[in-house]
C-alpha cells in the first residue's frame, strides 16, 4: 500500500520558518516520482506551491520564490518544504503529493497527481 504522510506543520508568528516533511512508503521507484507541495487555505481551491522531480529538477510558485525551498532525500524517501519568511497568507493545509515520472515532467494540475498525503496544517499567525 503506497503512502505519503506530511508532518512539520504548526504555527508560526509571521517572519517565522517551518519545515515540513513528507515521508513516502509503498512505493516501488518513489525516486522516479514528481512530488508537488499543494496548499488549501479556508474558502480557497487548491494550489501548487512547489516541486521536484526524481533528478532534483525544482520550481516554485511565484508567491513563495525566495522564501520556500523544496528539497529531497532519496535514501529516506523523503521530500522536505523549507518555509520561511512566513506570512499570514502562507496559512493552510499543506499536501505533499506525487506521481510517476521518469522523464522529469512534473504536472501543474491538482488531477495529475495520483498519491496525496492527509497533509499538515499551517498557520502564520500576524
């Protein structure tokens, strides 16, 4: 059975620094996988945050660039959101999510990903 568990999240006074974690189990190449960090704060819809593909290949949204970094272990099947300079508007709920992809291809869209963690909650307090 493959899983994704998220774990780091809490709250932080604005300006503070968080860093989660998403810890994959099951899986038979999690190292080929594309993971994306989404957030869903209250009365919104989903959004990416940022990814990295298996070779390390990074993007992030334009509203965490300079604060966020997403990075990943592959011996502990471990992908990690380094958040910083949090602001109020960083609080919601945070998923890791992934999907298969060898050749580095990692989807923008929520339905591309086929594994979701339960995800972590985020609150940036002002």
């Amino acid at each position: 059975q493959v899983q994704l568990m998220e774990s780091g999240g809490g709250s932080v006074q604005q300006g503070g620094s968080l860093k989660l974690a998403c810890v994959a189990s099951g899986f038979s190449s999690f190292g080929g996988h594309c993971v994306k960090w989404f957030r869903q704060a209250a009365t919104k819809e989903r959004e990416g945050v940022a990814s990295i593909n298996g070779g390390g290949g990074l993007k992030y949204a334009d509203y965490v660039k300079g604060r966020f970094t997403v990075s990943r272990d592959h011996s502990k099947n471990t992908v990690y959101l380094q958040m910083s300079s949090l602001k109020p508007e960083d609080t919601a709920m945070y998923y890791c999510a992934s999907t298969s992809s060898f050749s580095g291809y990692c989807p923008l869209e929520v339905r591309e990903y086929a594994n979701w963690g339960q995800g972590t909650p985020v609150t940036g307090a002002s």
